[in-house]
C-alpha cells in the first residue's frame, strides 16, 4: 500500500469520529440550540462504551449504552436551554466542565485496560481488485458505513422532507413555525437529543477504533474541532464529509511525517490540523465576509412563546 493509499485509509478513520460529532453537532443548532458541549458528551460516550464494553464484552450493548447515556445529556442541555432558557453558550459550557469531570472519575476503574474486541469490518470482495478504491472501501468498519448513511439522510431529512423544513423553519424563525402550528419545543428537544446521541457514538468510535483503551482526556480536543467543523461545514451534512476527513488526514498526516523521520519536532506536527482549522476558518469569514454565512437565524435564541407577535 503506498503512502497516498495509507494516508486517505488513515483519514477515514481518524475523520470518523469528526464527522459522527459534527453532524450531530448541525442536527442541534439546525433547530437552534448552540452546541458547545461536544467534548464532554464525546469523553462520557467512550468511557461508557469501555465500562460496558470491558464488563460485559457485548460491543452492541456497549454502543447502545453509550448513545443512552449520551441522549440522557442531551435531554437535559435541551431542559435547560430550552424550556428554563438558560444561556446556551453557558448551558454548552457546563455541559463539556461536566462530561470532562465525570468521565475522568467513572474511567479510573477501566483506564489503560484493552478492550475485549473491536468493532467489526464488513469486507466487499468484490471491491478489493480495484486499486486505492479496494485498499480504502474494502474493509471499512461498522460505523465507517453508518457515518456514510447519516451524511445522505441527513441531507435529504433537511433539504428534501417536510420535517427537515420543519427543523429549518424551528431554527430560523420559531414564532413563523409556531404560528404555522409546527411544536417549536417538541423539536428543539428531539434534535438536540439527537445530536448527542450521535456525538456520543463518535466518542464511542475513537476509542474503538483511534484509541482501544480509556485515557482521561483521551478525545484531546476533538470535540472542539467538531464545533469548529460545524461552522467549516456551514450546517451541511454532505460538506461535513469533507471537511472531517480533511482534518483527519491532516491530523494523520503529522503522524506519518514522524514515521518517516521528519525533523519537525513532534509537538508542531500535532498542531498541523488545529492551526489549518484556524487559518481556514479565518479565510472563509474574510472571503465571504457580507454574504449569507448559512447560521440558523434564531441560533442561541430562547424562543418565548409570548413574544411571537
């Protein structure tokens, strides 16, 4: 396999877990909630897949466990945020001090432990002859797959159904949609539950498949990243793809250069991806700096039902 080959196979799976956070991340503030809690819901998504998983050795119960655990946080965000109308920059906040904290203390029982398994690659023979197109897509793992699937739902539940209008409606004007008899709250909620229910499945994937054992802070940042990458992305499921595995392969990228004995010291290698975030966000805002930047309208806005008319 040469290095073009391992460079786009290591992208994938690094950009994965990105891209599982980074739309769960669009599914929230597509109805309007700021979601600032990325970190914490990733960290309390893969401690809870190591307990489960090295407790009970289901992989299925573990995944499942960790996107229970997950939407409970989410429910809890959407109470704050959207019926006690709390700041959400504040409620987002709170919520990644509090998964941070929490999976530190529930992951001394199990840290440095090895996992009794992975998650399970579903080969396609039929693809393997095919150069690069084999290597990559012939044994891509379980949520690999599903993380394809969500980007072409996702698009068309937005752009292309009637509840995706529905969300877009909640997200840019909920007194329009309110009047129109759609249930402003009753959305907010099950997105926002949604969404970290997705964000907890990426934590879930990078310790099954980036990191195979539990290491406090073992997200280094990523959840941040995901935040940045929904605004990279401008709340587009098919853009987020892209701009997940773009920072997966810079992120691999570094870790290849070290391989090949590259003289830039370590530390520089791993700020590659996150300095590129930056300086690419940077020049997105300056370039379409007076244009329609995509937000949701009501972003961070408490919809207050009196206050429609």
């Amino acid at each position: 396999m040469d290095f073009v080959t391992q460079l786009l196979l290591a992208a994938i799976t690094a950009g994965t877990p990105l891209l599982l956070a980074t739309l769960g991340g669009i599914l929230t503030e597509r109805a309007g909630i700021i979601q600032l809690g990325a970190e914490g819901l990733m960290l309390m998504g893969a401690v809870t897949t190591c307990l489960v998983f090295i407790r009970s050795g289901n992989l299925a119960l573990a995944l499942l466990a960790a996107a229970a655990v997950t939407a409970l946080l989410g429910m809890v965000h959407a109470f704050l945020s959207v019926t006690l109308r709390a700041n959400q920059t504040m409620c987002g906040l709170a919520m990644t001090l509090f998964g941070s904290g929490l999976s530190a203390y529930l992951g001394k029982a199990v840290s440095g432990n090895p996992l009794p398994g992975i998650l399970p690659r579903i080969p396609l023979e039929f693809l393997e002859p095919i150069p690069v197109i084999g290597a990559i897509f012939g044994r891509l793992d379980l949520l690999t797959w599903l993380s394809f699937l969500l980007v072409i739902a996702l698009h068309l539940l937005i752009h292309r159904t009637s509840w995706g209008l529905h969300l877009r409606a909640v997200g840019d004007s909920p007194a329009t949609a309110d009047v129109m008899g759609i249930r402003v709250h009753l959305i907010r909620y099950g997105y926002v539950t949604a969404g970290a229910m997705l964000i907890g499945l990426a934590g879930a994937d990078m310790v099954l498949t980036v990191a195979p054992t539990w290491n406090e802070g073992l997200t280094a940042g990523r959840g941040w990243i995901a935040v940045g990458l929904v605004i990279f992305a401008r709340w587009n499921p098919v853009r987020a793809l892209l701009c997940a595995y773009f920072f997966g392969a810079l992120d691999s990228l570094g870790f290849r250069m070290q391989l090949l004995g590259s003289a830039i010291p370590p530390y520089f290698l791993k700020m590659i991806p996150y300095v590129v975030t930056i300086l690419v966000l940077m020049y997105l805002g300056y370039r379409d700096r007076g244009k329609p930047s995509g937000t949701p309208e009501s972003l961070g806005v408490p919809y207050v039902r009196e206050h429609r008319f």
